[in-house]
C-alpha cells in the first residue's frame, strides 16, 4: 500500500529533522533551511495491532520550506494524493504553535479534513518550554487531531508519530476487517489469547 505525507509548519520547527530521524536514524544540529520542497520514500513494515497482520507500506515523505509564502501552499502538486498531513511546531516558539491555524487554513479543503498528526518538536529542550501541556491539549481539540512531543535530536517518540498517523490512514483505508467478520461467522477463526471465544 502506497502513503503520502505531508509536513506543514513554520521555518525551523525541525520537519527536516524529523523527517530524517525517521528515515535515515540521523541528526544534524545545523540549521539548513529547506529550499523548496523535498520528497522522502521509505519502504515501511507495520504491526496492525486491531488486525493482528503486518502491512507493508511504500512511505512517501514531502517536506516543505517553512517559510513559503502560504498561498503556495494551494499549489496541488504538494498536496496531491496526501493521504495525512504532520503539523509541526517548535515547544521553545509559542508563535509556531500559534501560526498552525494558518498553515492548516491555507490548504485545500480536502486536505484539511484528512487525518493529522501535531507534532510539538524539541521536547529535549526542557527549560525553554513556551507551549506547555494545556496548550498541547487545546491543539489537539481545536483540530480534531492527536499531538505528540518528539525531540528529533534524542528520537524521543518520533518514529511513534509518523507511524501512528500512518495506520490510522490504512485503517481508513482498509475499512471494517471483513475477514475478521466472515471468520467470526463460520467459527473458523482460531481466538487471540485473552478474547473469550462465543459460541457459534
Ligand atoms: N534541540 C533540538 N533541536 C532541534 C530539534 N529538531 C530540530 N532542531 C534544530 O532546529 C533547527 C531547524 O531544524 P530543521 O529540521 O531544519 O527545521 P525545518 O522545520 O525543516 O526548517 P525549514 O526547512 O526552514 O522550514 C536545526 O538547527 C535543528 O538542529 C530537536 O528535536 N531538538
Ligand atoms: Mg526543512
């Protein structure tokens, strides 16, 4: 199965170093902004946990310079066939936190409604903390979205975000687990441990 992601957020929030923690394991603590915009591909394996199967999923990564005027960002070619977006802003920048309305109202309608994933980045940062737990909660409720503190810089739940967002797409996608329901009709499925098995 194919995914495309995008990342939104302001200049230096850390996408780019996001992006390649999750992909290459690595971290740079030089600030090099992006220019333009730059794709990722990463060939996935995860556990459906609600399925109990494994799916491989063909990863694509675009990841945008934070400082692109915002009426860019109507322009379909980043957003076309974006299955979920990552929000991003930066713990030790209130504005970042701030400004994701913005980012968020600036793409295509049909964007908006897909899921998403808000990232509060540089969580290792603890004693510059300008967006603190309440505000992280509010967030979340303001867009309907799930928010997850990673540092890119130690790794600290950044592979966790990507792929959370990542099942909850194919989840979606996959809809009600049909096999689940014809086993369970025939009684030929055999039961996970800890679910009681009915009798058919
Ligand atoms: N301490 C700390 N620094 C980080 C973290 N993530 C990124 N940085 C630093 O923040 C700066 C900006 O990171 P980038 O990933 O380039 O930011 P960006 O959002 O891609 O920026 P643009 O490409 O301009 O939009 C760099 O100096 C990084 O080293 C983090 O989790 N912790
Ligand atoms: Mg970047």
């Amino acid at each position: 199965m194919k995914i495309k992601l995008c990342l939104i957020g302001d200049r230096a929030v850390g996408k780019t170093c996001l992006v390649e923690r999750y992909m290459m394991d690595h971290f740079s603590g030089e600030y090099r902004q992006t220019m333009g915009a730059k794709v990722y591909k990463k060939v996935v394996k995860l556990q459906l946990e609600l399925r109990e199967k494994m799916i491989e999923i063909d990863m694509t990564l675009w990841d945008i310079m934070g400082d692109l005027p915002l009426s860019d960002l109507t322009d379909e070619a980043y957003f076309r066939g974006v299955q979920g977006l990552l929000a991003v802003c930066d713990v030790t920048r209130r504005s970042t936190a701030e400004s994701l309305d913005h980012w968020i109202a600036a793409t295509p309608e049909s964007v908006r409604n897909l899921p998403m994933c808000i990232i509060v980045n540089k969580d290792d940062l603890v004693d510059q903390v300008e967006v603190h737990e309440d505000d992280v909660f509010r967030l979340g409720d303001v867009f309907s979205s799930s928010v997850v503190m990673t540092s890119a810089k130690t790794g600290n739940n950044v592979q966790q975000a990507f792929e959370f967002l990542a099942k909850s797409i194919v989840e979606r996608q996959l809809g009600p687990d049909t096999d689940f329901l014809a086993e369970e009709r025939f009684g030929i499925r055999e039961r996970p441990a800890g679910i009681s098995a009915k009798a058919f």
